[in-house]
C-alpha cells in the first residue's frame, strides 16, 4: 500500500488522508479539537488548549 504525502509515519492510518483530529498518535500541540490528551494532564490540565 503507498503511504499518502500528506500521512505521517503511521501506517495503519495510511488508507486515511491525515487528520490530526482523528490520529491519536499526532503531537497533542496539534490536537486542539477539544479532544483531552493524556499528555496534557502531566501538570497542563489547568489549561484546555
């Protein structure tokens, strides 16, 4: 299967286009969907962004 451009080194999400919002291995910085990742609670639960 050939990874797209746009996919990072993921390759199960290799079929998808890349979407930070529904990659939950993408850094957490370029999650700010809302969604709460587990490494903002390491002392950032203060802030939701």
């Amino acid at each position: 299967m050939t990874k797209d451009a746009g996919t990072p080194g993921t390759g199960s999400e290799s079929e998808k286009p890349y979407d930070p919002a529904e990659d939950p291995d993408s850094d957490p910085e370029n999650l700010l969907s809302g969604t709460h990742q587990p490494d903002q609670a390491e002392g950032e639960d203060d802030d939701p962004t």
